[in-house]
C-alpha cells in the first residue's frame, strides 16, 4: 500500500484529517481559540497540499497506480466532508451548503464508477469548472477554519463564506455539466441481459486500470 511516494503522500492525507478535527476538542488550557484555528487550517492546508503533489508526483516518477487511483480521491471526499462537517459543527458554514457539496461529490464519485464499468471513464473526466470548483471550495474551508484576520479591512470569515457559496454554486454546474455527458450512456444500463454474451467492445479491455 505504501510502495510508492505518491500514495505515501495519499495515506498522510487520510492521516492528518482526524488532526485537524481533533484539535477543536482539546481544552482552551491546552490550546487558545486562536491558537487552534490556526493549528486546524495548518493543518489541513499541508493535507491540501499533498492532494496536489501526490498527482504530480505519480506523473513526474511514472509510478501511476490502479490503487493509487483509486484512493486519491477517496482520500479527498474523506477530507472535505470532514472539514465541512467540523465547520457546520462550529456554526461557520450552512449546513445546506455542506450537504449540497457533500451529496454531489458522493453522486460524482458513483457516476464515474458506473461509467468506468461502461469503459466511458474518460466521458466523465475532470473538467475546467470542477477544477475551479475545487480551488473556490478549498478557499472556503482554509479561510472558515481560520476565521481569524488575515487581509487588513477585510473579514476572513467573509471571505470563507463567499468562495463556499461560489463552491456550491459550481457544484450544482458541475454535476449538471457531467450529468449531460453521461446522459448518452444511460440506456446502456437498461440494455438486455443477452448482450452480455456478446464480445466486449475493444475499449472496455482496460477499464480495470482507467
């Protein structure tokens, strides 16, 4: 499991997310209010990181795994949902908006899996606005876990909550975006079992390491 940096990095990431939770329940005579917030968007900051350097390493080494594939982005829901949950928890974010992103990251997650047993992984590959999703979204948890000034004359906390209503929003495109490139594929799921008989087009020969 740990055969290569990158999934090394991977697993760090798992790691670290009951790091950052655990720190909001230690006593204020362990840790000021401040000094955990701090401490928390630390953190998940170098988590966020790896999620980053994990991919570009699997790249640069040519060390690209069906389980490194696999758990990297199960590593990054892992990490979201929890900062979300933690953030609804401290009363800093919505509880509809963690739920919107939540919900459509697991959605996400089973639509791909399903297209990837169709062998049409790549239909639903990432796109430019789930990237700009992902930035937006990993503003807001790094700025509402800090919640603490930063920029002079402009509130963090305000600054957590636009980019996680931009995130949101995005989400909501996003899905619809992946939705209508899968929508072409859905009759193949209704298709008659006799066709599984039939022999398996070419590009479903590879489907176990897409």
């Amino acid at each position: 499991m740990f055969a290569n940096i990158p999934t090394a990095l991977t697993w760090t990431r798992i790691v670290l997310i009951p790091v950052f939770v655990v720190v909001y329940y230690l006593p204020d005579a362990w840790l000021s209010p401040p000094a955990k917030n701090w401490t928390s968007m630390t953190v998940f900051s170098v988590a966020a990181i790896t999620d980053w350097l994990d991919g570009y390493l699997a790249r640069r080494l040519g060390v690209v795994s069906a389980f490194g594939a696999f758990l990297d982005p199960v590593a990054d829901k892992l990490m979201v949902a929890a900062a979300l949950i933690m953030l609804v928890w401290l009363d800093r974010a919505e509880v509809y908006l963690a739920m919107i992103i939540i919900g459509r990251e697991i959605a996400i997650s089973a639509l791909r899996e399903w297209m990837a047993q169709l062998g049409q992984a790549k239909s639903v590959a990432v796109a430019f606005v789930g990237k700009v999703k992902t930035v937006a979204q990993m503003t807001a948890i790094i700025a509402l876990l800090l919640h603490e000034p930063l920029i002079p004359g402009i509130p963090t906390p305000l600054i957590g909550t636009v980019a996680l209503w931009i995130a949101a929003i995005l989400t909501l495109w996003s899905m619809v975006h992946y939705l209508k490139l899968a929508a072409p594929h859905f009759s193949e799921s209704s298709a008659p079992s006799a066709a599984s008989d039939a022999p398996a087009p070419p590009d479903r020969a590879g489907v176990g390491e897409v």
